[in-house]
C-alpha cells in the first residue's frame, strides 16, 4: 500500500535523486537512512502494491518503523502515570495500546505515521515531565526534558505537517504555565524573564534551527536531477546536477523560430502543455486541449512565430536570426501537433469567468485569435527578451484577456492536469505570468547562466510554498467515496493494506473496535465527569483531600489529554484534501490515554463511596481486571487483522473471521 | 373592589429624546429618495428574481441561506402590490411601472434606520455614559457603507437589525436579572433574545455567528451563577431550564416556521424542481406531480417502471437503453460485449421504460391481484421497447474499466450467459419485509451473480462516445463502499402492465400514465430534504469583478460598484466612511493593547483603574470586539466568493467599541482638566471630519447628484478603488 510511496522515497535518498512530496523531510529522511544502514541498495522499484521484495533487503526500514511504533505503548505509559500518578491507569492505557490492532497494523509497515506518533508522543512525554519538574526550575532534569520537548517538536514537524497540531498543544500548556509563574508574586520579574527566556530559546529557537538543518540536508542529499523537478521554479532547477538547467548554455534573448518551454510564474505552475486530446462536448468549443502539466515533457515545446510570416522563411537556415521585442505581436505553435495557441469567447472548463485556451488550426494556420501580444513586466516598447529571467505576460490581441493558469485541477478527461485560461480581469498575479525556460535555437550563440543562484532562504520558502500546494491540491475526485472524519472515531471504515481476493494475504487497517467503542464511549463519560466535578467545585462543596486530589486528575490530567485529542481531530473537519482513516491515529493516541485516566478515577470515585469497607478495594480491581481483560479477549478476536488473514471472506461463515464483521462497512 | 376608583388613573409617558431624534434622523438618512435610481442595482438582480418567485408562489431552491430574508423581502412587494412580472436579467435595468420600488426597498432601509437607535440603546446597557452611546448612534449614522446597503433590496442591513436587537434584549435581560429574576419583563428580553437569533439566522447563516457569541456570554454569565451559593439549587435549575427554552428550543421552533412558512407559500413546481427528489417534485403542483399523480403506488410483478438516478448531479437523468449495441473495440484497443447499450439518459423518453419480471414467470403483465415486489427479492428488469434483459457480466466498462459493464443481453452464441438477475434492496426500508414503492423507495440493485450494484456515472466527462451518443454510462460497481447516491434509483413513473403483446405493450408504453392514489411528503420531511440541499448545494466557485479578499475588508482596499446612470456620471458605491473604518481599527488595537497591559499588571497585582471600569471595560469591549471577531474572522476559513459587504456585521460591533475605548481613555488616562478638555476638542474634531468624509462621499452613496470628471477622480483617494469614468 503506502510503503510504495515512502519506500520509494528512501530509496530516492539513497539514489540522491531529487523528488517532491507534500510532507517535509525527515520521516522519509530517517527510513532512507535505516534502508541505508540495513544495507538496502535503493533499486527496488516500488511499483504497485503487492510486489514482492524479492531479495531487497526491506527488514531494516520495517524494523525500523516497527521500532518507533512499539516505543510509543512506554512513552504513553510514563505520560499517564505522570499525569495521573496511578499505575493502574498507565497499565490500562498501555494494554490498549499494545491490543489496538490498528496501532498494530500502522506500525509494521514502511510509513511515515509510527514516526510521526514517536516523535508526536515524545513531545507530550517530555512536556508532562518537565511540567512535573517546575518545583525545581533550572536544574539539569528540568533542562533536559525542556529541550527533548524541543527536540521532538522539530520531529513532529519535519515528518508531517500534522506535527503542527502538537505544537500548538505545547504552545498553549507552555503560555498557561508562564501566566502561573507571572501571577506568583514571590517570583521577580528577573527570574519571570529568565523563564521566558528559557521556554523561547528550547521550545522556539531550538526547534527551528533543527528543522532548518533537516531541510539543509534534504537539499544537499538530493542533488541529482529527479522525478520531482518540475514542481519547482526554473531557478531552483538549475541547481540539480543532471536538469537540463543545470550548468545550462543557452540563448540569451528570445527570438522568432526558436523552440521554447513556458512555466508559470506561480509556485508550482506548470509548463504551458497541450496534447491531441479535444475538450470534451459541452465544455467550451471542441478543440485541442490546452492545460499546464508539472512534468517536462515533450508537448511542453512551443515555437515562437510571428503573426504574420510564414513557416517557410524561419526555417531557412540563412535568413537572418530577429529577435522578439516587447509589444512583439506572436503567435505560438505547438511543436508536436502543430496548432496555434487560440483563445476565444467561449467560457473556461472550470473558471467559468475566463475565457478558454485551446490549440487550433492545421499546421500553423489559424485565425486572428491566435494573436498574442507579448509584454516584459517592468521593461519598454522595443527591448528584447530575455530567457529564464524576463517575467512575460501574453496578452491575447482579439479579447484582450491574459494568459494565464487558475491552479484547478481538471478532470479526468483532462488527464488531472492545470487548467488554462484567458483571464479577462487584469490583474497582476503570478498567475498570469510566464518565463521561458528551454530555449532552443541553433542559429544563436549559448551563453552560460550562473546568475540564477537561490539563496538557502529563498529554497526553504519556496519548497514550503510548493507543499502547501502540493496538499491543498490532493482534492477528492467527483464521485469518489472518501473517508469523513466523523467516521474515524466510530471505526466506520478501515484501509485495506494488502490483498482482495479469498487467495491474498490480507491485511486490514481497522481499530480493534471493542478498545474503539471503549475510547468512545469514554469520552462521553469523561464529559459528564469532569462537568459535574467542575460543578461541584464551583458550587463549593467539601471535598476530602483524596476526592480533591482526583477531581484535579480528572480536570487538570486530562484535561490536557482532551486538548490533545481535540488538537488533532478537529482541524480535520475544515480540511479540504483527501483524507484517510488513518489520520485519525495520532487522536487516538490521545484518546487511549484519556481511557485510562477517566477510568482510573471513575472506579475509584466508586471506590471512595463504598469506602471504607473492603468492597471497596474489590469493586476497584474487579473493574479493573474486567476491562483488561476484555481488551485481550478482543484482541484475541481481531488479531488475524493485522498479522494477516488467508481464506475466504468473512461473509463466508467458514472464515476464521465469520461473525466479527459487526459492521457492513468493514471490508475483510 | 373599586378602590381602583380612589387612585387617579395616571399614564406617564417617558420619551427618551435622544433615541426620537436618533431614529428621526436615521429615517431621513436611509429613506431619502428611496424610489431612486428607479433601476435594477447590483445584487437586487439576483434577490428580485426569488421575489417574483414568491409572488407567483413557484418553488425554488436558494443555496445562500434560509428563507427569511427572501420572505421579508417579498413581504414588501407583496404589500406594494407586485405581481412578479419583471425580467430580472441585468443590472442596471429600468424597472416597469408595474414593479413597486419603494415598498420592495422599504423593509431593509427601515431595518438600517432603526440600527442607529438600537446602537445607542446598546452602549447605554452596556452601563456606558449617554454621550458615548450618542457618539455610537451618530458613527453608524453616518456610516456611507451602511448606508447604501440599507437602500436596496438587499439583506445585510436586516441581519445587522436583527443582530443588533438579539444583543441587545441579551442585554436588557442581564440587567434585569440583577433584581428581578422570572419577572414579566425578564421573560421578554430572555425570548426576544432567543426570536431576533433565530431571525438573524434565518436571513443570513452569517447570524449564527453572533448566536453562538451570544449562546457563549449566557454560558458564560450561567457559570458565575452556579458560583454563587446564595442561590439554591432548584432555582438554578429553573434558571437554567428557562434559558434553554428560550435560547435553543424557541430559536429552533422558529427556524423550522420559517420553512414551513416558505413551503406554505411555494406549492407550484418551478425551475429547481430537478434538484430534488421525486417525492419532493411530486409534492408540488404542476411539473412532476401532473405526471405522476395517480399511479400505483406499489411495485408488483408486471409494472412498467421508469427509474431516476438518486444523485441527480449534475443532471437528472433515467436508466436507458436502445437498439444500438457496444461497438466491438473501443477506440484504446479494449473489447466489449457488443451487447445493447445501457445508459442513463437526461431527458424523458419511451425508451426509459422497464418491466419488472419475475425470473420465474414468463408473463409481462400484473397479475390480479398484483404481486408487490418486496426488499431482498430477485427480479429481472425487462426492457420496455426492445424486450431484452438487463445483464451485467464481468466485462470492463467502456469509460470506467475497473467497474462492470452493463447491457441489455443479446444472445451471441459466444460462451456468455445471461446474467440478468438482479436482487432489489430498499435503502429506506422500516423491515425487510417492506413493498417497494413509487417514488418513495429508494432502491440498489444488486447483481446475483457477481455482486455488483448498478451504478450511473453522471459527472462531465463521463458521458460516452459518439456510438453512445453522449449518454451517461451505467456500470456495474463491484466495490460498492457503502451508500452513496449514484447506485441508488427510485421509480418515477409507474403503471400496471396490462398488454401481453409486444405490439400492444409498444402502444401503452406510448401513452402516458394515469391511475389513481396521490401521496404527500410530511414536512419534516420536506423540510430536511430542503435543508440538506440548501447546505450542500454548491454553486460554481465563481469570480467576480468586485470580489475581494478577507484582507483586503480592514482597511477598505476594495469598493463595489453597484449602479451607473446609463447617461450621466451619476453612480452608486459600496464604499465605507474612511475615518471610521480607521478610527474603528485603531479602537480595536487600542483595546487589545490595552488589555493586555491591563491583565498582566494584574497579574502582578498591580490595579492601574478601578475595579468597576475594570469590568465595564472587560464586558463592553469583550461582547464588540468580540462580536467583531466571530463575524469576521470565519471568513479566512470560508472558500466561497467574498464581497465587502460580508464585512459588514463585523464592522458594526467593531464601531461600537470606539465610544467605549473613548470614554476610557477620557476618564482613566485623561487626569488633569487640561487633558481633559483637550480630549474634548479632538474629539469634536475629529467627529466634524467624519461628517466632512460623509458629506463628500454621499454622491456616490445616494446616486445623486451626478458628478462631474474631475470631481469622481478627487473622490478616488485609494489607487485601488474602482470608480467608474465615463470615457468621453
């Protein structure tokens, strides 16, 4: 499944090859590396899932994922206990955790999410301990885990943008706990600033420079020219060895004749395309197709002609060679089909407003709508221009509308690629700017370009400008079903991660759903819990100390954990991109510790009005023991799930896993 | 008993002065020269045509919000005596005689008139002196943004009326809880509350905003409540059950009048009826209910059925099938069965007739009595015209090759059996035992053999080739993941076969359908249908030439232009008072400054003011910057078309709070007379420069009168306003 991204992606590292992802570096950064020590040579191609590995040495990048994955059932275990300071809670939270068949199934595989949970995890762990260490502020512990905080925070993000989520988490205890110390008047404001200083200097700077450093690495790693160029600006290319931009000689000014490459100005636009496909009926005039791809291409090349010449004279190897001016009026054909670059007064596939861009007329003939006025922003009338470095605007005679690309994506009889439109509002966006980038012209000297050089800051901002669209462009396609976020916590739908038919091996991605129902469940209960504790505390009713001291758990302890879990769901809803079930685990996480604590305290408060009779004790284990050992009984149930199933489907009653489909929707 | 009689009978009217004056002059301010421009203006093109709906009582379905408004709107033209009859097509285009402007225009502009009064009304609740409330009544006086968006057939000033008045009873009834809680008085700001949020929401889903901040003050003020214990605790109940009622039940009663209202009046079939259901098409007069009114309501063995694709996106369209077959090879070299087509077919047509077949007869007609067909029953469907079997087999689809295709089976001879069994399911089923009906069911057919549900694949691109004629394709999904509504259909049109012949039977599929029995969807029904189609109804990302970004509100870079005399230089503008904006946006970040100065010196037990102005300051500046905050911020969340006048609301709240930063300043920080006094005068100042801005500015607020050349370009002091220049 997956593992033929990620996978891929280590060995990409291995390769040096440059490539593009919507999730920063270091979780493919750590796999390449683990696939690296492990021995891994990088050839295995990771072409579908299912393929086998053969003798590809891939134990070591699953291991390693496995490693990660299995740190996580300690690291919620200290953080309950810490929070809480009751064993049975932390066990509770722990068995969960290691009979989660989901939690399972995500870790065993090469992927980015046991990294993420680590480091996501990590973060929580060590911001629960250095809280816990604020009665001795500034003593080596309170140190160390201040800055493992950081450490982890720089982690989290560099895998996946989700680590955002647990940033914030830390962000919001980090100010509630500087608002304690500044209402503590026995501190001074010396000290109050020494504090402050600290928290920014290992929750803020520190994690910045890491992350910083793991981009540093990623761009000198990959410097060899990969699938993922295309993304990027012509200036960002010409720093990979093996693009055709890179060292590059070529013409300098652009003139007529000359074979071109046009790239959007906008971060991550595409080459200006068309293909022998027709839009289809009903969508506009029914002529060639006109959209921008990411990819180079061969139907990227377009030759520069002047409105009024012919083919004939430009090709003669002895006419003289003109350049193209400012004002120039042009036309553009497209080198493999042969058709003029067209727009007309029909509306745009998707952008409604513009107008639509097609290829049109037989080997170079065309109307008066293939007329292109074209303009160099910031120069005069008359000046040449320039290749890679002069930003164009392509002004379309007839309509008076601009060239430009509206980042839609469209559909599949436009093979997914970036819609082109003439827009007729003039305003100045990248959009509707264009560079030149190949140039190919034999009857022109080449000149070399070094000029063109990024500085570092300007690589990190635009790759970060190129993931966010990367992300916000991974839209659903029409009709497809696609997994909502409410359906998570219910444990609707799982993700099939191998195999289909009877025959397969297959695993399935699905929660233990007893463990899930019980989370749930929990959360509800948490609710009226923590409700009627905070009512009764505002209400002023007397407490014992040991009441008080639960009522603080169960607001204060989790409390934190509800924050986290709705950290890290939430947002979801206002996501606009694919989403998938397993989004939902680093809420889980958060989930399973809030089961532990909620029911820790529960039984006890039971435990306290029964009290102090021996019952008492006895109700507290009993429940206790009863809930452990549902969960193992449930996992004993569901285990074929994650460590795979063979025969028939469950549908079929002679399947092992015959009457555990408790819900229509779980496909196994 | 009569000792009424030894007491004078004694009226005592209290007029407050200020708030007559106030809405005096916000009635002069907004009505004047209401009637003008005697033309269509911006947005009245897209308003005016749902009133004339209203007028004419036709159905139809508008995705930017509840029916409230639009019912408010057409409330004027129904006591203006409209009759509907207007072409509403483009802007700028002179009304008929017959099209009652001023009564259409009169609702919003009282609406924005009384806003000014309510503004007072506000800041003296929020126990503010009356000269600040005064300065707040006189800002949104001379608001021009708000003033020009009160004159038009447009919603946003009776939303900001609305707003207004749900903070405002909130108000008086917080006040009057102090001392007298339960009392008459209490009930009617406590309900008030809750109808002006339910009316807010119902023009514009912009009001749940301020209903949540709302719902959230009462939370809040609840809370301080359950902390103090000289209140016992039934009390607190009742405290806390009456504002339930109050605020979520009766708002939530009224939301759902409001539709019943809407549905009351639009009982004729219109131009959306596609959007929606069968049942629901068949409830209105005319349209669909003309067709189907009188037909069987159960399916049995024999009907002939027409079947409608559920999903109805983009185009409504019917399972159908003609004599023409799959071509051999497909243009990428794949096969196919060369069997008849199956698509699914945007218009009505003889050839989207059915039969429903029981496998193991092999009569065409109902019996008598008839059979229904039950959930979970296999069936074969039966081609009206052509007689042949619908058949799905595992051969790939023509446009989709992962999914099966399906035809109507011919007998090739070539090792293909039929496979033409279907299983019926109805979705919508109350026990597995239930008939399958006419228009109310919704089914899925499921393939015997090899699982897979019939399926239409209606979205652009995926109709066929030139050989399909442009159909949409019908597959097979053998990985039907759970509902969705491209694999559900419902039966549309319905009759009991009665011709054995096929000769016969071509005769009667011909003829149009009538029988007897009508049936009528519950409004609850109706209603969430409604609701669900107005939330998920998506309308084209749109541009617009006047479209802005959320940014670009606070500082006013952008204006709307929303009429131009067709001859002169006459025009009107959405365009704000600029030294209000700017004051306001310096209020709020004075405010916000101030807090926190405020709050980390008390942190530090260090108390800069008294406690009283302490709370004044945290309860008036929280409840406007607050109500700025959640009208506008959701905004950078939203991906739909913005314009200005979303600002709006936000804008309001965020005028009121500048008195309350003022009179802060001037009593806190203002210590010596000196500073004092000279407070004053600025602020004479500056309030005779918002007068100016208004004044110069009112030409293009009013539309009249018509400016010359150079004076519209004086008037362009942001580069990026769009003033329209008539070229010479």
């Amino acid at each position: 499944w997956d593992e033929t991204h990620f996978g891929k992606m280590g060995s990409y590292y291995i390769n040096r090859t440059f490539f593009f992802d919507v999730h920063p570096p270091l979780g493919k950064m750590l796999i390449g590396l683990a696939g690296y020590l492990s021995g891994y040579d990088g050839t295995f191609p990771f072409q579908k899932p299912g393929d086998r590995y053969e003798q590809h040495n891939y134990m070591g990048m699953r291991g390693f994922c496995a490693f990660l994955g299995s740190c996580l059932v300690p690291f919620a275990y200290l953080t309950v206990l810490e929070l809480s300071k009751s064993l049975p809670a932390a066990l509770l939270t722990a068995f969960i955790l290691i009979f989660d068949t989901g939690c399972i199934t995500l870790s065993q595989y090469i992927l980015l999410d046991p990294i993420l949970m680590f480091f996501l995890m990590g973060a929580v762990l060590s911001m629960v301990k250095y809280n816990s260490c604020a009665d001795r502020p500034f003593s080596a512990s309170w140190w160390i885990w201040l800055s493992l905080t950081g450490v982890n925070l720089a982690g989290a993000m560099g895998v996946k943008f989700v680590g955002l989520f647990v940033v914030l988490l830390v962000g919001l205890n980090t100010i509630y706990d500087l608002w304690d110390l500044l209402g503590n008047l026995s501190l001074s404001l010396v000290v109050f600033g020494k504090h402050l200083l600290a928290r920014v200097l290992c929750l803020i700077l520190l994690p910045l420079a890491l992350y910083t450093a793991m981009f540093a690495v990623h761009f000198t790693v990959l410097n060899k020219s990969g699938p993922g160029d295309g993304f990027f600006s012509s200036a960002f290319q010409s720093q990979l060895i093996g693009n055709n931009l890179h060292n590059v000689s070529i013409p300098e000014y652009l003139a007529y004749g000359s074979v071109v490459t046009m790239k959007n100005l906008r971060m991550a636009g595409g080459y200006l395309h068309s293909h022998w496909h027709l839009y289809p009926e009903g969508i506009g005039a029914r002529q060639q197709q006109v959209t921008a791809y990411l990819h180079k291409d061969l139907n990227n090349l377009w030759i520069i002609k002047k409105h009024d010449s012919d083919t004939a004279d430009l090709s003669d190897p002895s006419s003289p060679v003109e350049f193209v001016r400012h004002g120039d009026i042009i036309r553009l054909e497209h080198k493999e089909t042969s058709r003029n670059l067209h727009s007309h007064q029909h509306e745009a596939p998707l952008t409604r407003k513009h107008f639509q861009v097609t290829g049109y007329g037989i080997n170079g003939t065309g109307d008066s709508n293939d007329f292109w006025r074209i303009e160099v922003v910031g120069r005069k009338a008359g000046k040449l221009v320039k290749v890679l470095r002069s930003q164009v605007r392509l002004t379309h005679v007839a309509t008076g509308c601009i060239l430009g690309s509206s980042g839609k994506t469209l559909p599949k009889w436009g093979w997914e690629q970036v819609e082109v439109t003439c827009t007729p509002y003039l305003k100045e966006t990248p959009n509707s700017l264009w560079n030149f980038e190949d140039h190919i012209n034999p009857k022109l000297p080449n000149i070399s370009l070094d000029v063109l050089k990024p500085s570092f800051a300007e690589i990190l901002l635009e790759s970060h400008m190129v993931m966010i669209r990367g992300n916000s462009g991974l839209k659903p396609k029409d009709n497809e079903v696609t997994s909502k976020p409410w359906h998570w916590p219910i444990n609707y739908q799982g993700l099939r991660f191998s195999g289909v038919n009877e025959t397969d091996y297959r695993v399935y991605l699905l929660g233990n759903p007893v463990i899930w129902w019980l989370n749930l469940v929990t959360l509800g209960l948490y609710l009226l819990i923590a409700a009627s504790t905070a009512v009764t505390l505002k209400r002023g009713v007397q407490l014992t100390s040991e009441l008080k001291e639960l009522s603080r758990v169960i607001l204060h302890g989790g409390g934190q954990v509800l924050l986290g879990w709705l950290l890290h769901y939430f947002p979801f809803f206002m996501m606009g991109r694919v989403l998938y079930f397993h989004h939902y685990f680093p809420a889980m996480l958060f989930s399973s510790m809030l089961t532990g604590i909620t029911w820790d305290t529960l039984l006890k408060f039971c435990a306290a009005f029964l009290s102090p009779s021996t019952t008492a004790r006895k109700v507290y284990r009993a429940g206790f023991l009863a809930l452990v050992l549902l969960i193992i009984y449930s996992f004993y149930l569901f285990h074929p799930l994650s460590y795979g199933m063979i025969g028939p489907m469950a549908s079929d009653p002679s399947s092992p896993m015959a009457g555990l489909r408790w819900m229509d929707s779980w496909e196994f | 008993m009569l000792g009424f009689l030894k007491k004078p009978v004694v009226v005592t009217a209290e007029i407050n002065v200020n708030v007559v004056a106030l809405t005096v002059m916000g009635l002069i301010s907004r009505l004047w020269g209401l009637s003008y421009p005697r033309a269509v203006v911006f947005d009245e093109v897209y308003y005016g045509q749902f009133i004339s709906l209203y007028m004419k009582r036709i159905f139809f379905v508008d995705d930017s919000g509840p029916p409230l408004g639009h019912m408010l709107l057409a409330l004027g033209g129904y006591l203006g005596g409209f009759d509907g009859n207007f072409l509403w097509n483009r802007i700028g285009a002179e009304y008929s005689t017959n099209v009652p402007v001023w009564s259409l225009r009169l609702l919003p502009a009282l609406a924005g008139a009384l806003c000014v009064p309510l503004a007072y009304q506000i800041l003296v609740e929020l126990q503010l002196s009356h000269c600040a409330a005064l300065g707040a009544a006189l800002l949104i006086l001379f608001e021009n943004s708000l003033i020009t968006q009160s004159r038009f057939m447009l919603l946003e000033s009776v939303l900001i009326f609305f707003i207004l008045l749900a903070v405002l009873s909130y108000l008086k009834f917080y006040n009057v809880q102090r001392h007298s809680s339960f009392s008459g008085s209490w009930w009617f700001w406590l309900l008030l509350t809750g109808a002006a949020c339910s009316c807010a929401v119902g023009v514009k889903y912009m009001g749940l905003f301020t209903y949540m901040l709302l719902l959230a003050m009462a939370g809040l003020h609840f809370w301080h409540m359950i902390g103090d214990q000289n209140i016992s605790n039934v009390s607190l109940m009742c405290h806390f059950l009456a504002r339930g009622l109050a605020l979520v039940i009766i708002p939530m009663a009224m939301y759902l009048s409001f539709f019943y209202v809407h549905l009351a009046l639009l009982y004729r079939s219109g131009p959306h009826d596609q959007i929606m259901t069968s049942a629901f098409q068949a409830s209105l007069e005319g349209g669909l209910a003309r067709i189907t009114q009188g037909q069987p309501l159960e399916v049995a063995y024999g009907s002939q059925i027409t079947l409608r694709n559920v999903l109805g996106k983009p185009v409504q369209c019917w399972l159908h099938s003609h004599t023409n077959t799959y071509p051999i090879r497909y243009e990428n070299g794949r096969g196919s069965s060369h069997q008849q087509q199956v698509t699914c077919y945007p218009f009505k047509d003889v050839n989207n007739w059915w039969i429903v077949k029981d496998p193991g007869m092999q009569q065409l007609v109902v019996s008598n009595p008839p059979r229904p067909v039950r959930h979970g029953h296999i069936v074969q469907l039966v081609h009206g015209i052509t007689t042949r079997y619908l058949n799905t087999h595992d051969v790939a689809a023509p446009l989709s090759p992962h999914s099966q295709e399906v035809s109507c089976y011919i007998d090739y001879n070539i090792s293909m059996p039929a496979q033409n069994l279907w299983r019926v399911e109805i979705l919508n089923r109350e026990s597995d035992t239930d008939v399958w009906k006419t228009i109310l069911s919704e089914v899925r057919f499921v393939h015997v053999n090899t699982s897979a549900v019939l399926k239409a694949r209606g979205f652009i691109g995926a109709s066929l080739p030139e050989w399909g004629y442009r159909q949409l394709e019908v597959v097979g999904e053998k990985l039907a993941k759970g509902y969705h509504q491209s694999m559900v259909w419902n039966v549309e049109e319905h009759r009991y076969g009665k011709s054995q012949e096929q000769k016969e039977r071509e005769v009667e599929l011909h003829s149009p359908t009538q029988m007897d029995i009508s049936k009528n969807l519950s409004f609850m029904a109706k209603f969430s249908e409604l609701q669900w189609k107005i939330l998920t109804l998506k309308t084209e990302d749109t541009e617009h030439k006047y479209s802005s970004s959320a940014l670009d509100w606070i500082t006013m870079d952008t204006n709307i232009a929303y009429w131009l005399h067709p001859t002169s230089g006459a025009q009107i503008h959405l365009l704000g008072n600029v030294v209000t904006w700017t004051s306001a946006n310096v209020a709020a970040l004075g405010y916000v400054c101030l807090s926190l100065w405020y709050l980390i010196r008390r942190r530090r037990k260090i108390y800069d003011i008294p406690e009283g102005a302490w709370q004044l300051w945290v309860s008036a500046g929280g409840l406007c910057l607050g109500g700025w905050a959640v009208n506008y911020l959701p905004f950078f969340l939203m991906e739909k078309t913005l314009f200005l006048y979303h600002y709006l609301p936000a804008l309001t709240f965020q005028i009121l709070l500048i008195p309350v930063v003022l009179q802060h300043l001037s009593e806190h920080l203002c210590r010596s007379l000196l500073l004092k006094s000279m407070f004053s005068a600025l602020i004479v100042a500056w309030f005779s420069s918002i007068y100016f801005v208004y004044r110069t500015f009112s030409p293009v607020t009013y539309g009249e009168p018509s400016l010359s050349v150079t004076e519209l370009k004086a008037l362009r002091w942001k580069d990026s306003w769009n003033i329209l220049i008539r070229k010479q």
